[in-house]
C-alpha cells in the first residue's frame, strides 16, 4: 500500500504540471502557431528523454511508438490548441473533465480493467467538482471548439491506455519494460509527425523572444518530458481508473494558481468544487487488494506452470498425508507454495 502511495504521488506531478502549463502558454507563448508550439512542445522533450535513456526500438516498438507518438502527441496537442484557442479555457477544461470516465471505460476492453462504484462515483464527483469551479455564465461557446476538445479526451484516452497495455511490467519486447524509453520515442516521433506539418501549414517558424524561449523550456521539459514519464510510470502501476481520477488534479492547479498569480478570491461555489474535486481524486486511491490483483496473470499461473511433482497430500503411502495436515487438509508444504503464488 504505501508502493501504492508513492506511485500516486509521483502520477499526480503530471495532472499539476498541465495545470500550470495553461498559465505559461497562454502567457508567454505565440498562439497564432499552434502546430509549432505542440512540435517544439514535443520534439525537444522526446530528444532529451533519449539522450537519457540511449535506448532504441526493436520489433514491434518501430510500430507502436509512431502509433502512440500519434495518438498521445501529434493529434492530441493539436486538438488541446485548437480548444483552447476557440474555448475559454474553463469550458475546455470542463470538457476534458470527462477523460476519467473515458479512460476508465477504454480499459475495460483494452487492458481488462473493469472500472468499480468507487472509480465511477470519483469520476462523476470530479466531473461536477469541476463544473462548479469553472463554469459560469460564458457566452459564445463555440461549437468546433468542444469537438476538438472532446476529440483530445477521446484521443488520449485510447492513447494513454494502449500505452498501458503495450508497457506491461511483464512485457519482453526491447521497450516494454523500459518507461522512459517508450515516453522518450513516443514524444520524439509524434514531434517529428508534427514538424513537416508545421512547416507547411504555418510557414517559418516563430520569432522565440527570452520569456518566450524560457515558457518553452517549462512546457518542453517539465510539463513534457517529466509530465509524461510521470504519468506513464503510473500507468504502469495503477489502475487506469486511479490514474484518470488524477488528471482531475490539473483543473485544480490551474484554480489555485489563478488565485496565487491574479490574485483572484476563491467563491463559495468553487470552494465546493474544489472539495468535490478531491473527494473525486480520493475515491480513486488503490485498494489494498489491488496490487494482488494486478500480479495475478489472466492465463496460467506461475506456480500452474511449474512441472508437477508428486505431493504428499496426494500419496496415500505417506504417512504425513492428509491425516497429518492441520485442519483444513493443507500439508506441511502446502503454506510455501501458496505463498510463492501471492
């Protein structure tokens, strides 16, 4: 449990970092240039990430990092710029609110996932945690601007959850068992996705100013490259359902935030938001059950899978048969390899 604890905790720098991240592009970023901003959002990140790790593809991992550099990148932050340019950011964010309940339904069919009453209630809670901090009464709510918005919680949903399937701990592929080299090629290739794109949409690049080029390096490296291997690792880890009640915790930062940075005063109604929000984030935490469950294979266990050998509890010319046992028919052996499969 406290494995457990940890690996919440370190899942959760993600959602804050994202949080954050809304005040940084929209402050010192060009946002006539969505199509560069996601590519040196990404491309940068992926670069550093693989000077780390040093570690390349091999067999399927060519396929699946385009597939996931795709998904979780180059379409994903294209959309995230797109709704945040034809949104206000507290509609964008309350439409994103949803991808807990998204995640928690892609990874029933995807990696056998089936979300519970405690990770559906979170998911519902922090859905109407959020409408309360942020929505209000905005006018002019854009049409093609929820689309793209939803289109990234649909996109990145799938995306993170195939990430999960693909980045197994049981995994033997070359990058399956390697979480920063599998984040490092998804982000180099969707950046590189993304950059011929740029160049012919948008043109030369944009002039990169010094508060500029310092936003750049927040959003590449820490709302990039730590975010995502942050968030990732958790996949690993956690539930999906835990994991989508995190990214609950980037409306919150960005609130808070708002209240350090603009000095804006919290309202009664968004201070009920924010404990509904959080009440959302707790009814997610992993039950004390869930890391067995999580090592317990769907196909033939580890201990199904050794050779079998005669047992004295089945051999009735061993005189410590059944008889011998302690109550309940166990034999002197039978507690070492239970514990062996727990």
């Amino acid at each position: 449990m406290e494995g457990n604890i940890r690996w919440v905790a370190l899942t959760a720098v993600a959602p804050v970092a994202w949080g954050a991240n809304y005040f940084v592009t929209q402050a010192f970023l060009p946002a006539d240039h969505p199509l560069y901003g996601a590519a040196l959002r990404a491309l940068p990140a992926g670069l550093v990430l693989l000077a780390l790790c040093r570690r390349r593809p091999h067999g399927a991992w060519w396929g699946r990092s385009a597939v996931l550099g795709l998904l979780n990148v180059s379409v994903f932050f294209v959309l995230v710029f797109a709704a945040s340019q034809l949104l206000p950011t507290s509609v964008a964010a309350t439409v994103m609110a949803v991808s807990p309940l998204v995640m928690m339904l892609a990874a029933w069919p995807l990696v056998a996932e089936r979300p519970g009453l405690a990770h559906l209630a979170g998911a519902l809670a922090g859905l109407g945690g959020v409408c309360l901090m942020l929505l209000g009464g905005t006018d002019g709510i854009s049409v093609p601007g929820v689309l793209a918005s939803a289109g990234a919680v649909l996109v990145s949903s799938f995306g993170h959850v195939l990430a999960k399937r693909w980045n197994t701990a049981g995994s033997a592929d070359a990058l399956g068992d390697g979480v920063l080299a599998s984040t490092a090629w998804q982000l180099t290739a969707g950046g590189l996705l993304l950059l011929p794109v740029a160049v012919a949409v948008e043109g030369a690049p944009p002039p990169v100013s010094p508060s500029a080029f310092l936003a750049y390096c927040y959003v590449g490296l820490v709302a990039t490259a730590v975010a995502f291997t942050a968030w990732f690792a958790g996949l690993r880890r956690l539930p999906a359902g835990t994991v989508g009640l995190l990214g609950l915790l980037n409306p919150v930062t960005g609130v808070l935030l708002g209240t350090v940075v603009a000095g804006e005063v919290l309202t009664g109604r968004q201070l009920g938001g924010l404990a509904l929000v959080l009440a959302g984030v707790a009814l997610g935490r992993p039950a004390r059950s869930s890391r067995a469950g999580r090592r317990r294979p769907a196909g033939p266990t580890l201990l199904d899978e050794r050779p079998e050998t005669p047992d004295a509890r089945d051999d009735p010319r061993d005189p410590a048969g059944p008889a011998a046992g302690p109550p309940g028919g166990c034999a002197a052996g039978g507690p070492s390899r239970l514990s062996s499969a727990g």
